[in-house]
C-alpha cells in the first residue's frame, strides 16, 4: 500500500485496507466515516464465473483507539444467475503497539459474521468469527512492509482456517502508488493449502478519496483462478467545525 505522508497539524491522506487482502494497521480518524467499496469478477479453468457487485467496507472511527467496521458483500454466480447479499460480518480495529525502530506499527481486528443476515440462498449455518493481527514495518519515505496472520471461519464448517498475507506497498509518485502480495490459507498440514498473488494501483483523488485497481490469480492444487478488481473510495468527518 501508498505511504502518504501528512502535513504537521493536518489529517492524514485516506489510507485504505483494500485493493490488497492485507489489512493496515492505521484507524479511520476520530469521528470519520470511510466508506471502501469496489467490484470482483472471479474466473477459474471450469468457467465458473463469480462476481462480488459490490463488495463494501463501512468503518467508522469512534475514537482514536477504536475504530467500527461492517462488511456487506453482494455476490453473484453468472452461471446459476444467483445474485444476493453474502452473511454480514461486524467488527473493530484497535492500536496494540506503535512502530519504534524494528518493531512494527500492530493492531487488531476482529469480525463476527452473523449467519442470518443475508439472502435466504447465502445463509450461512454457524456463527463465525475471525481475527487478525496486522503488521507494518515503515522501510522508508516510499515503501512500506506490511503482514497479517490470524484465524477464521467460514460459517459452513465449524473447521478453522489460518490465513497469512505479505505485501509490499510502494509510493510511485504523490498521488500513485503501487503494492505486490502474497497470501494464503490452510486448515490442517496434510491438506493442501490455497496459495495466491495479486497487485494493483492506487489513484489518491484527494485527501479523502482514492480508486484502485487490481488483478492477481489463486493456485489451489492443479486449479487455478484469476480475478480482476476495481473500486472507489472515499471518507467525510461527521463532525463538521
């Protein structure tokens, strides 16, 4: 992801957890709200084609510790001409340590999926939590390191899933930037994994709204996907002076 960088006394320019799967560390500030919201279509060697239309992330920053999400997904299957809202999940995002040196900028995040909220073909069976801990190393005024590892369910099995995410963020100029991840997930040694790599641009419009744009493939065993993402988003404070 972009390293922008701020002004003395001024906000920060919008930073997003999105086109990547990798999450930042960084909060919506105190009394904003940020909407990221963007469109997938998802093909693999069987021509199954998938489309999220859209996919949305609503957060708000309650306080400059706490930050409140909530994920709405609209998904569709060109085929089955299914169309419909996947589970919604509700969440935070809190500060743990500030970076110092090599020590990395760390927070948290936590969502829960509530199975009944969704179109009556996408409910799920469970309730299903999930967590995080996300990680950003500053490399220098133009590249940043940033990780993520935690724990997930799907709301279909009540088996666990442990997810790992790596990306590169690189500030091309002062309003571009670019990223390259890695990530992946796997539930128990003796099954196979799903393994992946992606990236993508970012567009700063203006300090409170960004368009991205993304591509990148999955490898699961002798199949593999591609997928092709795009989305806009932009964030206001509540709280006018």
């Amino acid at each position: 992801m972009t390293l922008l960088l701020k002004a003395q006394n001024e906000i920060a320019p919008i930073i997003l957890d999105r086109p990547d799967l990798t999450e930042s560390p960084y909060l919506v500030p105190k009394n904003y709200f940020q909407m990221e919201s963007g469109i997938l279509f998802q093909n693999d060697k069987s021509n199954s084609q998938q489309m999220k239309l859209p996919t949305s992330l609503w957060k708000y920053g309650l306080t400059d510790n706490l930050e409140l999400r909530l994920i709405t997904d609209f998904d569709g299957s060109i085929e089955n001409k299914g169309y419909g809202l996947s589970p919604i999940w509700i969440g935070f995002k809190a500060p743990l340590v500030e970076e110092k040196g090599i020590v990395p900028k760390i927070s948290i995040i936590s969502h829960l999926q509530i199975p009944t909220l969704a179109s009556s073909f996408y409910k799920a069976k469970y309730i299903a939590p999930q967590f995080r801990f996300v990680f950003q190393h500053t490399i220098s005024e133009k590249v940043s390191l940033s990780y993520n590892l935690g724990m997930e369910w799907d709301g279909f099995s009540p088996q666990q899933t442990y997810i790992y995410t790596l990306t590169s963020g690189i500030s091309l100029t002062k309003r571009i930037g670019m990223y390259l991840e890695l990530y992946g997930d796997f539930q128990r040694k003796d099954v196979q994994g799903n393994y992946h790599a992606d990236g993508g641009f970012t567009y700063l419009i203006n300090n409170n709204s960004m368009f991205d744009i993304s591509s990148g493939f999955k490898y699961l065993g002798v199949n593999k996907d591609y997928f092709l993402s795009c989305g806009y988003s932009f964030r206001f404070n509540t709280k006018r002076k």
